[in-house]
C-alpha cells in the first residue's frame, strides 16, 4: 500500500501523522536500547 501510494505520489493521503510519529518513536526507543544493552523488559 505504501509503495503504490508512493508511486501515485499520494503518500499523505495513505498514511496517518500519528502513525509515524508511533513508528519513528518506536524505532527511536529500540535504538536506544540497542546502544545502552538493555533486554526488553528492563526500564
């Protein structure tokens, strides 16, 4: 669905704001518990 919508050059219309700030905030903690060694169930 991205990949189509990107190819219509409709992309705003396919995807929601607050779904990527979720999927960047996601990716932005995951990150951090790469570089800090942490295991998932640790604060």
């Amino acid at each position: 669905q991205l990949f189509v919508a990107y190819r219509n050059g409709r992309v705003d219309e396919a995807v929601s704001l607050g779904f990527l700030l979720c999927w960047i905030g996601g990716d932005l903690t995951n990150f951090k518990g790469c570089l800090s060694n942490q295991l998932p169930i640790q604060f």
